[in-house]
C-alpha cells in the first residue's frame, strides 16, 4: 500500500511538472516511469487484472459518459460504432493473422487472443491533446463515442478467446451467442442503476449525498453486470449517460461539486494509470528471462505487431471515411453534369400509382426515423480523417486485458506462450503511446483544422439558448412587477426589478444583497425563481429538440455558477 501511494505521489508531481513546462503529462510520466523500473531494489508493483478493471476503468468511463452529450452520441453512432466495434474487430483478427505467421509458436487463437488484448484504443490522451489544441466538435464527440465503446467489444473477444484456449466453462456456449447477450443486457443493467439513482437523488435533497452516491454507481453497474456475464463496460456507459442526462433535475450544488470532483478523479487515474505502465518493464523482462523465452524473438515480434496495429487504423480509418469523400465528389460531379443536361427524370411510378421508394420509407419504425433524421451525415474532411487515424494509443485496457490471462489452462497446464503475450502487449501500449502521442501534436498543428461550418452552428445554439434564457427570465420578472408583494413600495419594487434583470442579462454582474432585509429576502426569492424558469425552458427546449444539448448544458453551467455566486453572498451577508 505503502508502495502505490508512492507511485501515486510520484504521478501527481510529475504531472504538475508536465503541466507547468507545457509538456503532454502522459508521456512524461510514462518515460519516468520505465526509468525508475530499473533502480536496483525496486519492489514490483502489481495489481491484479481484476483490481484494473474494477476499480480504474468504471471510474474514467463513467466520467467521460457522465460529461458527454448523448445526443452527440447518436448523431455520430455510426462512425462511434465502425470503430468503436468494427475496428476493433478487424484489428484483432489482423493482428491474429500477422502474428500466426510472424510467431511459430502461436497458434491462431493465441495470436487472436493477442489481437483482442492490443486492440481497444485508450483516446483519453488523444481527447486531452485535442482539447487543449481544438480539434473540431465532431472529431472530439466521434473519440470519446469510441473510447466509451470499443473497450466492451475488445473484452468479450479477450473473455471468448480465453475460454477456447483454456477450455472452460462459458456462460454460453456459442461465442456469437454470448456477445450478443453481453452487449444487450449490458445496457439494461446500465438503465437500471442510471434511473435507480435518479430516483434516489430526489429523495435525498443533500448535494454531499448526491455526490458520495455519484462514486458508487460506476462500480455498482459494473460489478452488477459483470455478475450476471453482462458487458460491465456498456453498463457503466449507459449508467453515466442516464445520470448525466438526468443530472439537470439536481440542486446546483450537486452539478457543480461533481463536476469539479470527477475532473479531479480522472487527472489522478490517468497518472496513476501511465506510471503503472511506466513501471512493468524490468519486470515483464525478467518475467520472460523465466520463461525461457528469446528476448529478441520476443522483441521482433513485438515490433511487427507494433507496426500492424500502427498501420491497419489508417487503412480502415480512411476505408470507411473515404467513400463519403469519394461519394461527395461523384455526386458534385453528377449534379453538374445533371444540371447542363436539363431537368432530372422523375422517379419511376408503379403501376398502381405509388412511389415504391416511399413505400419503403412507411414501413420504417418512427423511432428508427428519428434516429436516422438526427443522425450528423456529414463526411469528415481529409484532415479530420488523418487525425482520427492517429490516435490508436493503447492504454489501461490492454495492460488489464494482458494483466488478466489465467496462469494455467483448465488441465492445470501453465497458459501457452502468457509472457510473450504480455510482453508484445506491453511494448505495443508503449510504443503507441510515445510514437503517436508524440506526434499526434505537431499533426493536429501543421493540419489548421478550422471548420466555419462548426463554429456558425455552435454560435446559433449558443445564441439560442440565451434567447430561452432571457425570455423565461423576462416572464417571471414581468409577473412580479405585475403582482409585487404588498409590503414593497413601487420604488423598492423597481429597484429589485431592474436588478435581477442587469444580473440575468449580464452574468459578469453579480448582486449584493446588503443585509437581512425584506427587500433582500424578496430579491434573492425572484433572483431564485428567473434562474429556475430559465432551466426548465432550457431543458423543456433540449427535449424538444429544439436546441442543441451541448449549449444546454454549458449554459446551465453559467446560471449554476451564477447561482452559487448569489447564494455564497447571501450566506455572507446573513
């Protein structure tokens, strides 16, 4: 214990270090830590594959999902999706097919067994990078969607793999079966302790309450779903999500401690996360040294997986979003060449009189519709897919996933080929991490990415959203002014008007209620009021559709900060 805490320490220095010389903490931390692996004496410091997975990664998701639009989510499902799953897929079954051939003693589910441990992509350096050099919305939604996803596709491939090789008892037999179990009861695990949470929230009207309960519902839904063979992963996702979601029902205070208390929570696991990884690396050495293996074999193949999993996102990345761009370019092309040849054919009518076409589009369910309207069709440019091309650096996941091979097979046989294993997976995290998370920097720099289009759209949102702020601010005051209290003269009642009115209108001016007056007392309650109007017709708007989530939450977050400002003077002056 003595010893983490240590590595804890270490990490959160190091970071501060990082962050004041305007470095990427990440890879600082992990370069001192592979040093500090070969100090003479150092105790290893190990934690189990199920302590990783239990108490590291619930956490890091339920916090991404927690502060992620889920609107976001579903107009970008479908690139989230493709690789989130779908490249995930094809990664391990690549890696399995190169390493088969590359590796003499890898059989092919060993090498697929190695595929599924290197193939989840940990975006949370590649999202913090972004962030601070403003990638484009998109691009950021489209990493996070995949980061939130991809982890439960590359574990149930790790567990199904596993099994064959080890010969145990699955839950299910059929290992499509068994993936499809997971990823479906996975989320309704998920549903259950979002909405169960809710429920409990409003009951407890305590914001140091609501913030305790906040920390127990990753692990809750993970170890819950876990318990039933369900996707934990997805679990924790949809769990964070639903939370999310519902969270502009709570107090303010609740909004704004776990706001600031999360971000605290993801900064301490990521450094701990990147020193850990830092740390194997005399140790897995010694660990092949046991096992009798070949460390240049060893080392060789490590770099042709390496190379495989650098080279196949790009290759898939550009597969999937280059047909939009080859797409758009033939349609530009096709549209001209329609244009100079006169008026388009209209469509083929049948027979009886009907558009086949929409016939066909009657027949879809209306919630499918709603998805497909709200769904963000958009091809992203060349250098938006040049970037999301670069950010497969490896991270928690592939440590846990390779931390997490049995030792022995159902037989009791040692695990085949379980050093080797761990040891490719080890340096393909670390290779990923230093190569692209270098680069990944001087990339998004030299691409300027700038889209206009984003911007405009942001501007209206956000500028919408002020107008529903300031209507429903207006309604309340002009209700007050028409029926005022009756113990207020008409100058006081002008006075408090007038004021709340500035502070809704601009938020840089802040009341200060002077004493424990009634005037005081009468404007704090409007004050209270406007703020409460306005939230329910930000929300009221958001669930209509009407304005984007994003601008909606960022909005809220100013009138949470106006209110705690109003409330934290009050306090002082009562």
């Amino acid at each position: 214990m003595e010893l983490l805490l240590l590595v804890l320490l270490g990490a959160v220095v190091v970071t501060a270090f990082a962050d004041r010389r305007g470095m990427q903490p990440a890879l600082i931390i992990l370069v001192v830590g592979l040093l500090v692996s070969f100090i003479p004496g150092l105790p290893r410091v190990e934690l189990e594959s199920d302590i990783l997975l239990t108490v590291v990664l619930p956490p890091l998701l339920y916090s991404a999902a927690l502060n992620f639009s889920f609107p976001s989510f579903l107009r970008n499902i479908k690139p989230i999706l493709g690789l989130g799953v779908a490249m995930v897929v094809v990664t391990a079954f690549a890696v399995g097919a190169v390493a088969t051939v590359a590796i003499p003693e890898f059989t092919f589910l060993l090498a697929l067994l190695l595929g599924a441990i290197v193939a989840p992509p940990d975006a949370v350096t590649a999202v913090a990078i972004g962030r601070k050099l403003g990638l484009p919305k998109r691009v950021m939604a489209i990493l996070t969607g995949e980061s939130l996803v991809n982890d439960a596709a590359a574990l149930s491939l790790f567990a199904i793999a596993v099994s064959q090789i080890a010969h145990t008892h699955a839950f299910i037999g059929n290992p499509l079966l068994l993936f499809s179990y997971s990823a479906v009861l996975g989320p309704v695990v998920g549903i259950v302790i979002g909405f169960g949470t809710l429920w409990i929230r409003r009951h407890l009207q305590n914001p140091a309450l609501e913030t305790v309960l906040g920390f127990t519902v990753p692990f809750a839904a993970f170890v819950a779903a876990e318990h039933i063979h369900a996707s934990g992963v997805l679990a924790v996702v949809i769990a964070g999500f639903v939370v999310g979601s519902g969270s502009v029902h709570a107090g303010y205070q609740t909004r704004l401690q776990e706001r600031y208390v999360w971000n605290s929570v993801d900064v301490l696991l990521e450094a701990f996360v990147f020193a850990y990884i830092g740390l194997q690396l005399r140790f897995i050495i010694d660990e092949l040294r046991e096992a009798r293996e070949s460390l240049v074999g060893v080392a060789v193949a490590s770099v042709v997986v390496l190379l495989v999993v650098l080279v196949i996102r790009p290759f898939a990345v550009f597969l999937m979003f280059g047909r939009g761009l080859l797409q758009r370019h033939v349609e530009k092309t096709v549209s001209s060449s329609q244009i100079a040849a006169g008026p388009r054919v209209p469509r083929r009518i049948s027979e009886s009189g009907r558009d086949p076409t929409a016939k066909r589009e009657k027949k879809r369910p209306a919630a499918v519709k709603r998805l497909t309207a709200s769904m963000d069709k958009r091809t992203l440019t060349f250098q938006e897919s040049l970037v999301v091309s670069w950010t497969g650096m490896r991270g928690v996941v592939t440590l846990a996933a390779a931390s997490g091979i049995p030792a022995t097979l159902e037989s009791g046989e040692p695990f085949p080929e379980r050093a080797a294993i761990q040891a490719i997976a080890f340096v393909v995290a670390v290779g990923t991490i230093l190569i692209q998370g270098t680069s990944l920097p001087w990339l998004i720099a030299r691409l300027h990415l700038h889209s206009e289009e984003e911007e405009q759209y942001a501007a209206r949102e956000t500028s919408k959203a002020e107008s529903i702020v300031h209507f429903a601010g207006d309604g309340v005051i002009e209700d007050f002014v028409a029926e005022p209290p009756a113990t207020l003269d008409a100058k006081t009642v002008e006075f408090i008007r007038s004021t709340v009115a500035r502070q809704v209108r601009d938020a840089e001016q802040m009341p200060d209620p002077e004493a424990h007056t009634e005037r005081a007392e009468t404007f704090a309650k409007l004050y209270r009021e406007v703020l409460a109007a306005q939230r329910h017709a930000l929300i009221a708007s958001r669930d209509a559709g009407e304005v984007d989530d994003e601008a909606v939450r960022a909005m809220l977050e100013r009138l949470d900060l106006q209110e705690a400002g109003l409330s934290a003077r009050l306090e002082s002056r009562l």
